[in-house]
C-alpha cells in the first residue's frame, strides 16, 4: 500500500488508526509503531505546535517516500497533530509495516527521528499560565546524525 | 509590487504580529526586505531573521541562499526559525 500521511488539528485515537493500518496489511510479518504524547509534568499545562501548510505536509510526505526508498516496507502511516494538545494527548503516530520487524523498526526509528529535528514545526509549552518557545535539543541533532 | 511576509515560531512574538503585507515599487532583494522590516519592526526582528539559523522560503519553496532572494509580486516570504516538533 501507498504511505498515510497526515497533518491533523484535531485529535486522533492512535488505537484505531493503527487497526485501520494493519487491517489492511495481513502479509506484513510485523509492525512496529511509535506513539508520541504529551508529557505531564514540570508544570506543563498545554503545548502547542503550531505549523506552516505550503511546507509541513509536503515536507512529511518527502520524508515518508525517503523511508520508503531505504526499507522494503509493506506500508508506512505517519500521524502527526498541530495545534494545542494537553498532557496525556496523542502528538505523533508512526507505524511501519514490513515482512521482517527489523525494517520496520529501523523504518519507524528513522521516520521519528527525522520528524523531530527536520519537520516543519514549532513548539510552545504553557507553564504558570505563559508561552514559552522550545528550542530544539542537542540530543535530536545527535538522533539524526547516527543515519549518516 | 505587494508581497506577504510570514513569521513562523518565536520570530511571531518578536514581530508582535503572524504576518504583514509589504508593497513596494519594484521587486525587493534580501537587502531591501531586511531594510523594510527595520523600518516596520522592533529592531530584534530584522537581528534575528539575519541569523544563519533562520531559513526563508518563497511560496511555500525552501531559498538556499537568503541573501541572493527577489520578493516579486504576489510572493509569500516566510521566515523559518530552528524546527522543534515531534
């Protein structure tokens, strides 16, 4: 099957979305997903993610055929949400479905990793009732060097 | 000529504002567009859209070089600030 990719702005339920995805895929030995949500804590009342439409999709959908191109996959579902989520909410959904798990895990790794540090979003957090703009990590620069 | 400008991220706090619309004579290099924002803007904006870490794009096209730019009629310039999604 064709990639699934998707920008949503409002919420999704990974559960059957990724139902939906394997539903379709009975030749696929495995699947591997990866759920991202927000986490609770440090006084994180909401995050936001905000986007830029003639780049994010189009930019989401060139990762995914790059994937594609670097893993025999059965199928490949890329989710993502903008706009304000709170703690606990579903951020990013990807699975990857393959005849052998170690494609889809690495195709799954790769796909989040590049999403991270390479997608067009930008991310705010609320604590005590202010914005405050993320900055991106040094860690996910590392994340995405490890695929040369 | 009337082009759009976009302010993606933290830079839309700095402009205090998500876009504006700027018109001019003649199409405008980067120059001319830095020029602009310095006489529409706190100075903070045009400081930080020169920074290496901000790319542009021209409809919705990434520009590889900013400083060889020309905003034309009916363009839409964002300015992009380091990504942090996921």
């Amino acid at each position: 099957m064709g990639n699934d990719v998707r920008l949503l702005a409002a919420a999704f339920d990974p559960a059957a979305l990724l139902g939906a995805f394997t539903a379709e895929l009975p030749h696929a030995g495995g699947v591997v997903s990866f759920l991202g949500q927000v986490r609770a804590g440090e006084g994180v009342e909401a995050l936001e993610l905000r986007h830029y439409e003639p780049l994010t999709l189009p930019a989401m959908c060139d990762l995914a055929k790059r994937v594609r191109g670097r893993w025999d996959l059965d199928g490949l579902l890329i989710v993502h949400r903008s706009g304000t989520m709170m703690p606990g909410e579903p951020i990013v959904l990807v699975a990857a479905a393959a005849r052998h798990r170690r494609d889809a895990f690495a195709a799954a790794d790769y796909a989040m990793d590049h999403l991270k540090s390479e997608s067009w979003f930008w991310k705010r957090e609320r604590r005590d009732g202010q914005w405050h703009w993320i900055e991106p990590r040094e860690q996910d620069f590392e994340d995405i060097a490890r695929w040369g | 000529m009337r082009a759009k400008l976009v302010f993606l991220g933290r830079l839309e706090d700095v402009a205090g504002r998500a876009g504006e619309d700027i018109a001019a004579s003649a199409p405008l290099d980067w120059y001319d567009v830095i020029g602009w924002l310095g006489g529409h803007f706190p100075p903070e904006l045009a400081d930080a859209v020169v920074s290496e870490k901000v790319r542009v794009a021209i409809n919705g096209a990434l520009v590889a070089d900013k400083y060889e730019l020309v905003l034309a009629d009916g363009d839409e310039l964002a300015f992009l600030p380091p990504v942090s999604g996921g």
